[in-house]
C-alpha cells in the first residue's frame, strides 16, 4: 500500500514538473515588425515578421538570440531576446493569425511600389497567401516598401503606419 502512494506521488510530481517546463518556453513578441531570422544573428535570412501579442515558444535562448519553433512546428527560427517576455504585453493589437503552412523563404530587398493602376484595390495579408486574413485594404496609388520577396509574393511596409504585411506582387507596380 505504502509503494502504491509512493509510485502515484511520484508521478504526480512527474507530471508537475513536465507541465511546468512545457509552458515555461511561451514568449510573447512585444514589439511589431520583429524579424524571425533563418539563424541567430542580422545576417541570417528573414524568414518573417511577427506583431507584438503574437506567441511563439522558445526552445533555448543563446547570446541574445531565441531558437524558436516555426509555424510549420518543424522547422526552426531565431528572435533577438530584445523582443520577446514571458508576460503578454498590454496593447490593442490582434497577434497575427498562425501560420497556415504555405512558407516560401523570402529575399530581402528595398524597393517602393504602388497598388497597380489596373486594380480598384489590394488587400494587405497577415501572410503570403490569399487564405490569410485581411490585414488592411490599400488603394490605386498607395504607395508601400517592398522590404523581401519571393516567387508571387512581396513582403511590404507601409511606412506611414509601420504596418507590415503581404501582397501579391503582380497587384503591385514598381516605381
């Protein structure tokens, strides 16, 4: 009887423990626009960019750098530690949504764009993919900073607002 309780006790505190250390890997992003890097420094690739509220579990934290879980839960990625905290920041921001599994690694770039003449509108995405929500709707003329890009995409600023986001960039018409 006394190594019954002692067998169930033990694995009570088995099962503390494990659940302790899995949540104590949630971060939260505090800041908007951070860049999720493809390694732990600047000259890594960018892989995305997350809003302040939006969570992302950590797995180890090394000179100023978080290895963190990416969205496919496969793949790994790296946030500067300046911009994340175990405490959910106060804001009215809405985290982007997660991320729905279509990644396509992105190049850096610098360039300004307008919405093309051909269309009324173009919708701003949380991510590259036309399933994403709609972040913001710009219209003919608004200009944008293509920041990174890949095949059909551009990952873009809007620098009056700091807002970032996605379209397609065949709605899109360099200037």
């Amino acid at each position: 009887m006394t190594r019954k309780i002692g067998v169930l006790l033990l694995a009570t505190i088995l099962m503390i423990t494990v659940c302790a250390v899995a949540s104590a890997s949630l971060y939260y992003v505090t800041g908007n626009g951070v860049r999720v890097r493809s390694g732990p420094g600047t000259d890594y690739t960018i892989l995305s960019h997350l809003n302040r509220g939006a969570k992302i579990d950590v797995l180890s934290i090394s000179g100023g750098w978080a290895r963190m879980t990416l969205w496919s839960g496969s793949d790994t990625g790296y946030i500067s530690t300046r911009y994340i905290s175990r405490n959910k920041p106060s804001s009215g921001y809405s985290p982007a949504p997660s991320y729905n599994g279509n990644y396509q690694a992105f190049t850096p770039v610098s360039y300004y764009v307008i919405v093309n003449p051909k269309n009324t509108y173009v919708n701003m995405r949380w991510e590259a993919s036309k399933a994403s929500p709609v972040r913001r709707i710009y219209y003919y003329g608004a200009q944008l900073k293509v920041i990174a890009e890949n095949g059909s995409w551009a990952q873009v600023i809007d620098e009056s607002t700091g807002e970032v986001g996605f379209i397609m960039k065949s709605l899109l018409l360099r200037i």
